[in-house]
C-alpha cells in the first residue's frame, strides 16, 4: 500500500534527477536509468532529461540519454525541443550530438532551424542541413 510519504519519496527523487540531468551528472542519471527509470521522464513543465541536459550543455549526459533510447525529438509544454534549446543557448557539442541522435531540426517552434536563422548561426544551419 502506497501513501502520501510515498508520493513524497517519488516528487524528491525525481527532482534530484532533472537535477542532475541540469548538472551533467551522466554517471548517476544514467545509473537511475538503467535500474528502470523512464528515460523520457519530464518535469511538470514537460522537459525530458534530455532537453534539460541539452539545455545546460551537457553533450556527454545527452549521448548517454540518446544511448538509452531518449526522444530527441520530444517538445516541452511550450513546444520547444531540445535540438531548439541548444541552438538557443550556442552549445555546440549538444547541438552536434543531438544531430547525430536523430534530432529533427524543422521540429517545435520556433524549430532549430528558426533559432540558428534569428541567432545568425550559419554553422549550425550547415550542420542542421539547410
């Protein structure tokens, strides 16, 4: 029988995970994945581990998640996707390793393409194949 201490114990251990995906902890967010927890796990905003990881440039964290079957494509409540934020915020390495996870760079709004056209990253529109 499950009770409120539980629910309490779940809330907590799920904060300490999108912690973790925030501070590129790989090491003990993949650990907790592969004992079983979903690896498209989301926050009550709708980001995943990924787009968090993503997000704070953890390119490390984020291949690890890809790894495990993470949905690089999967959008927050806002529609944005991870490849989006990390075009956003210029972190190279994720927008690379994202790429080669299969990321969709026409997806969300504004898509990737969207972000790197506004931001006059013509690198990225090159890696993103446009």
């Amino acid at each position: 029988m499950t009770g409120p201490d539980d629910a309490d114990d779940v809330a907590e251990l799920a904060g300490r995970l999108f912690d973790m995906a925030r501070a590129g902890d790989t090491e003990a967010l993949t650990a907790y994945v592969d004992a079983g927890v979903p690896v498209d796990l989301n926050n009550s905003a709708g980001d995943t581990l990924v787009m968090l990881a993503a997000y704070h440039g953890h390119a490390a964290t984020v291949n690890a998640l890809v790894e495990r079957g993470a949905d690089v494509n999967r959008p927050n409540d806002k529609g944005q996707t991870p490849l989006a934020g990390a075009v956003f915020k210029g972190e190279d390495d994720v927008v690379k390793a994202l790429v080669d996870g299969g990321a969709d760079p026409a997806g969300g709004h504004p898509s990737a393409i969207d972000a790197a056209r506004m931001f006059g990253r013509e690198d990225y529109l090159g890696l993103l194949g446009k």
